[in-house]
C-alpha cells in the first residue's frame, strides 16, 4: 500500500515539473525511476538484517 502511494506521489511531481516546462521524455520516467529507487533500498536493508541474522547465529 505505501509503494502504491509513493508511486502517486511520484505522478504528482510528474505533472508538476512538467507544468514547469521540464522535459516531457524526462518527466515521464520520474515515478518510474522513483519506484526502482524505493525497491533497491527495501533489498539492501533486507541484505543487512539478514547479514546481521547470520551473524548472530554464527
């Protein structure tokens, strides 16, 4: 449910910036790239605790 927010969130700005004047190419790859973002950090916090996981059980 928050990732469906975020990437909102994200449509927003699109609309934003491209109100603004900002490339249009560009502004449709904002939420996009946002989400892929938001996904790459979900996975290296995952990484971490499960390292830390294994640590301690070591």
């Amino acid at each position: 449910m928050f990732a469906s927010l975020i990437f909102g969130f994200a449509q927003v700005l699109r609309i934003k910036f491209s109100a603004v004047g900002i490339d249009s190419n560009i502004c449709s790859t904002i939420p996009y790239v946002i989400t892929i973002a938001g996904l790459v950090m979900f996975a290296i916090k995952r990484i971490q605790k499960e390292k830390k996981r294994y640590q301690a059980n070591k």
